[in-house]
C-alpha cells in the first residue's frame, strides 16, 4: 500500500499521473469524493472490483455506483431518455446517486447481476479530471468494511482492514461524512427517492 498527501487545491501533475497509472493497471485506491471517503477503480475490471469486495470483507457480487465525468460517458453505460437527461441536468453534479436501466457493458460484478445501474456525476475538480484522464468510469464504495461507519480519514488503514488498497490519496479528515442520496429514475414518471 502507497499513501500519498495531497492537498486538492494544488494538486501536482505528478501525483496525478500516479494515480492514474494505479487505476489503468487495475489497481484499488481509497480517496476522498464529493460524500466521503471511497474505494474506487477501473468498473470494467473483474479483478479490481473482487478487491474492493476483499477489502470490505463483503462476500459475493454486490450492486456498487460508478463516477462518470459526463453525460457522454454516462450514456455509454446506461441508457438515458430525453427528460431523464433533463431531470439530472437540473441535480448535477453534486451528491446524488441515480438508479437507471443499464446497457450490459459492464460486469456483472459491479451490478451484481441487475439491469439497473446507479451512477453519479460528482462535484469534485479532483475526481473529474481523474475520471477525464483514464477515460473510463470509477467504482465507488465507501471505505468501511461491512456493516461498520463509513472512515472520514485514512490513518491507520493497516489496524482497520485486512487487506488494503493499492494507493491512498490522504487528504486529511473529511468534512462531510453522509453517503450520497439515491434516488430510482428509471421510470421518470414515477421518481423513487431510496435514500435522503
């Protein structure tokens, strides 16, 4: 396990670089999102995706949400009709998850065997351009092992889990500590709030 301090105002093209290196080769990094901190990787890679399940000690394939950078991108993993756009133009970015229908390009570890994927555009400049620069959404799970709270800071990872991400970016305690809103769009004529 790497760890690396950032400070996301001035972020270096070095650090950077580095953690997309970590991600295109697969490889799990805990950092912080526009909710708290997170596990992310590569959501087309099998093997990264059965860490993140090692990693928070969750056994079997479990539905986790992708970050994407934008609209392109989210249109290239589910499918989005015109007032569904308009409807999420209006709530993002920012910290609000959406379930919608999926097309069936990504594994079915992610999804954990549904046609319903949940994806969020996060207002974060960080992850943005992370996301920008490997071309390819993240997965994105709290970084808690099953059942306990969510960590807002990544001291002493090693006492914590059993097995641990690759890279961790440390930016310090995070401020807010409340998961996402989830919210089911896939029909927009019946909008399901699953979560406040």
């Amino acid at each position: 396990m790497q760890i690396i301090k950032v400070d996301l105002d001035r972020i270096t093209q070095e650090q950077i670089d580095l953690i997309v290196d970590y991600l295109k080769r697969g490889l799990v990094i805990a950092c912080p999102t526009d909710t708290i901190y997170g596990l992310g990787c590569d959501s087309r890679n099998i093997k990264a995706i059965k860490k993140i399940n090692k990693i928070k000690e969750e056994k079997g394939s479990k539905p986790r949400l992708i970050l994407v950078s934008n609209f392109a991108m989210l249109k290239k993993y589910c499918f989005i009709n015109f007032k569904q756009a308009e409807y999420l133009k209006k709530i993002w970015p920012g910290p609000i998850t959406v379930i919608l229908k999926r097309r069936s390009n990504l594994p079915d570890e992610l999804t954990g065997g549904l046609n319903s994927l949940a994806a969020r555009l996060p207002d974060n400049v960080f992850l943005t351009k992370i996301i920008n620069k490997v071309g390819f959404p993240l997965v994105s799970t709290s970084l808690n092992k099953k059942d306990k709270k969510p960590l807002s800071d990544v001291k002493n990872l090693e006492i914590y889990f059993k097995y641990l991400p690759d890279l961790v970016i440390d930016v310090g305690k995070c401020a807010k500590i409340k998961p996402s809103r989830l919210i089911d769009l896939r029909d927009i004529n019946d909008i399901k709030i699953l979560r406040k």
